[in-house]
C-alpha cells in the first residue's frame, strides 16, 4: 500500500477527500505545517507528499527546498490558492511533480498521484493491451508486404512498437515483437531477393544509395537554400527516433525512409552516396577514387573528391566543405568551420560515433555491458547526441538559416545465428557479406550475385562472387568456429540484408523561423 503524506493548516476541512483516497486504497498520513512534515520524513517513508503552499510557519516552498534536500527521491504535489505566476515558476523550479490550484476535487488529486506513482504500470498495461490487438493487423501487414512503400511503413511499425514497449516492464510483449521482427525480416529478405536484381537493372525502383544527392540535394540547391548535407554512419531508425526531439528544438522535420545498396556497408553504399554512382560505375570512371578490399588504403578516404565528381557531372558550380568528426575537438572545429564559412551553399558532414561505437561493441566487453540490448544501444546514441557537440553544430545551422539533409549509409543489426563460410585468403573480413572467387556455402542461407558488375558491384577477379547473410545471421569459417561463436554472437554487423540494415532514415529539417 502506497502512503501519501498530506500537508496543510485546513487539513480538517480535507476528510472528504482523504476518505476518498483512503478508499482507494491509499495510506493518507496527515499534518498541518512544514515543520511536521519535514519531521514526518525523517521518521518514515512516503510514496508520495501534497503539500499545501500557503501554511503558518515555513511556507510550502520552503518545506518543498528542504523535501528536496533530504528526500529527493519523494515526489511533491504542491496544492495551493494561489494562480500567482512567481509562484508556480518557483515550484517548477524547485521540480514539483505536480501543481494543483483550490478548490481541488477528489478525482483531480486521484488522477495526479496515479500519474506520479503508477504510470508505469498503467502505460505497461495498456501498451501490452494495444499491441497484443495490433500484433494481427501487423502481421498481416508483413504477410501481404508486396512493394518496398509497404514494408517501410511495416517497419515504422515495427519501430514504433519497439520504441513504445522498450518503456514498459512487459517482457513477454517484448518477447512477442522480436519473434514478430524476425518474422518480418525474414519475409524482408525474401523480397529483397526477388525484386534487387530488377532495381539495379531496371527504371523502377525504390530511392537508393547513388541517388540521395540528385534526388534530395540538388532540389534544395536549385531553390536557394543552404544546404547541410549530415551523415551519421551506421544510423537506425529506431536511433534517430530517440534523438529527433533534440532535433526538433531547432528544426521542424520531415521524415523519410530510403534504400541502400548492397552490401550495406561504408565502402560500397557510402561512396555510393557520394559520387552518385554504384560502385562499378566509381571504378571504372573514377578508378583513383576506388580502393579494392584487399587493398591496405582506408576505403572512404576520397569521399570529398566523390562529392566533386558528382557536382562536376551534373555542371554544378556550388562550393562546399567537407568536414568528418571523429571526436569533440572535431566538433568543436567543425563549429568554427560553419561559423566563417556561413554562405557556403553546401556544407558535407560526416559523423563517425556510431560505428565506432558498433565496433568497440565488439571489441571491448565494457561496452558490450553498456549496450547489452537495441534499447541499450538507443539509450547510449541519445545520451551522446545530448552531450556531445553534435547537438551545437544543429542549433548553429539552425540559427544560420541552412537546412539540413541528415541520413547514413547504411543500418545495423545484432546478429547471433553463425552460418559457415569458407574461403581463401584474398576473402573479406566482413561478417554479413563476403566477396571471393573460392567461395563454399550453403547457398540456401544466402543471398548469391555471381555477376557482381550486373549489379553494379566491381569484381576483383573474373570469377569473384558476392554472399550476403539475411535476417541475424553471420558468417564464421570452420577454423576457429567456436571462437567465432563466443565472440561475435549479439555483436551489431552491418554488411547484409534486413530491414535494419537496409532501410534507413533520410529526414529533411527546415530551421524553425524561416
């Protein structure tokens, strides 16, 4: 039984109202000033206090200061006479739970304490209530999935749910949505199967990769707005959820999905964006700006030379900057870079803290304690965002008036199937694809291009192959099985196909004000 503690000089008048809670079923514990109070405190626990602003003594802002001193933990709800402004603003200040205004009836302060001390049981159950009477309708969704608009929209639900159930204590709903994105995923695939052939050689297909700029960044430029272009390397859905209201402070947002190429990785899909070409195309007309897999050189070291050969393709003449942060003395430049150059149309960031929070995932089991689950991970990127200069470089851009194309090149998922895979030693490390010309698999558990070039992927060798693995699997080689088992079983990978990887945030933000 919760016990409230009640405050006020006419608390005689109140019996009503405490009869009321006392049918409830609540412990209500009475007295008429600040100092008893406090002294109430001291002697035992409360779930909860009202307290009365105006009361003989120490006034109900000076009780409320010394509540917040020796039990912050207690949550307040002040009740008073008073509509003036100060007033309340001190109460807030001083981080009330709550601000009521007399007269007050029983069912005000019922609702109140409810939100203080039980929303989350009560958001618990009614969450697990609309989901087990969507888990239907989504499901029929993904069963009748048949163009890529429709598995979009069955993936915003997918993360909508996530995000929803992720703030409730019902693991069992839990349980039921990650069978629910695994059996979405797994159809996912099979899509991608059937239909990623005819993208790359056909005219209809859904927005991708090599397109972002002609498609997102150009309009803007011809309409004369300044431009940030802001890739966040390895972005999900479900991460740029838990920022966008950082976001929205500055920028109103309008929210899409795209398609990236495979694989899904930097080398490939990321210079993609940034020439406007597949990768076949960047190789062959750019070959000084292509770096092979087995080549030592980084292989996303010539992405503002990309930038330039797409303007100079298109005869664009706009000046940019490219800028990439790795770590907050580069935000702190890149702060200064914007500040001096705040008529440059074009502005290219990228941001790296992402993937290389993916990857010391892998390698560090600290971090892998920290972002033990998706909401772990989420929690970890908003907290981030939130303190790190990335929030600055938004509200600077803002406050210039430059309207921002923020996306990634590709997603991540947490994988923990190891499917076997042998190849020689010219092979990629890559866990969710591989590219060789000794290739042995089970080609069932994946998705095969044996003419990489129709796709518009190089091919290192005539006979080279690419594999991709679907839904949480990942590729291991029979040496050395177990430790491949033990060590990458619920890493985050990127590289293959699903829905995480594959289908990732393209938002445009308008700068509020203009």
């Amino acid at each position: 039984m919760d016990k409230i503690l009640w405050a006020d000089d006419e608390i005689d008048l109140l019996k009503p109202h405490i009869l009321f809670l006392k049918a409830k079923g609540y412990d209500v514990t009475t007295v008429s000033n600040g100092r008893d109070a406090i002294d109430a405190l001291d002697r035992e626990p409360f779930s909860l206090v009202l307290l009365d602003e105006n009361m003989p003594g120490i006034s109900g802002l000076e009780t409320l200061d010394l509540i917040n001193q020796g039990h912050p933990e207690v949550p307040v709800i002040m009740i008073t006479k008073s509509e003036e402004e100060n007033i309340m603003d001190q109460a807030i200040g001083n981080r009330i739970a709550d601000y009521l205004i007399k007269p007050v009836n029983p069912n005000q302060i019922l609702l109140s304490i409810k939100k203080n001390l039980h929303s989350r049981e009560i958001v618990t159950e009614q969450t697990s209530s609309d989901y087990r009477q969507e888990f239907q309708h989504i499901s029929g969704d993904i069963n009748r999935a048949a163009t890529m608009e429709e598995w979009m929209e069955v993936y915003r639900q997918l993360v909508r749910w996530e995000l929803k159930l992720a703030e409730t204590d019902n693991s069992s709903m839990e349980e039921m949505l990650l069978m629910q994105k695994r059996d979405a995923n797994s159809n996912f695939c099979k899509f991608v199967k059937r239909n990623y052939e005819d993208w790359i050689t056909g005219d209809n297909h859904p927005l991708m990769s090599h397109e972002v700029f002609r498609r997102r960044v150009f309009p803007l430029l011809d309409n004369g707005d300044k431009v940030c272009f802001f890739l966040i390397d390895n972005f999900r859905l479900d991460q740029w959820k838990e920022i966008q209201p950082l976001v929205s402070e500055f920028f109103n947002v309008n929210e899409d999905l795209y398609t990236t190429i495979l694989p899904t990785s930097t080398q490939y899909a990321r210079n993609a964006i940034f020439a406007g070409l597949m990768p076949a195309d960047i190789a062959r007309m750019y070959p000084e700006y292509w770096v092979e897999e087995d080549e030592n050189e980084g292989l996303n070291v010539y992405e503002k030379q990309l930038v330039q050969t797409q303007l100079d393709r298109f005869r664009r003449k706009e000046k940019f900057t490219y800028y990439k942060l790795n770590d907050s003395t580069a935000s702190d430049k890149l702060l200064s870079l914007i500040n001096s150059n705040k008529d440059m149309p074009l502005h290219v960031v990228v941001l790296n803290f992402i993937d290389m929070l993916s990857h010391a995932r892998t390698e560090s089991k600290m971090i892998r304690e920290l972002a033990n689950s998706d909401a772990a991970y989420r929690s970890i990127t908003e907290s981030w965002f939130r303190h790190s200069g990335a929030i600055e470089i938004f509200r600077r851009l803002a406050e210039l008036g430059y309207k921002v194309i923020l996306t990634t090149d590709h997603g991540t998922i947490r994988v923990d199937n190891p499917i076997k895979v042998v190849g020689d030693r010219n092979t990629n490390t890559n866990l969710r694809y591989k590219v060789g010309k000794n290739l042995n698999y089970n080609p069932k558990q994946v998705y095969e291009i044996h003419n990489p070039k129709k796709y518009g992927l190089p091919a290192p060798n005539l006979s080279s192959i690419f594999i991709f693995a679907t839904n949480e699997d990942f590729f291991s080689y029979p040496n050395n099985y177990n430790y491949y088992v033990q060590y990458y079983t619920g890493t985050f990978q990127h590289g293959g196909i699903s829905l995480q990887e594959m289908l990732v945030p393209l938002v445009t933000l308008t700068p509020k004000g203009f």
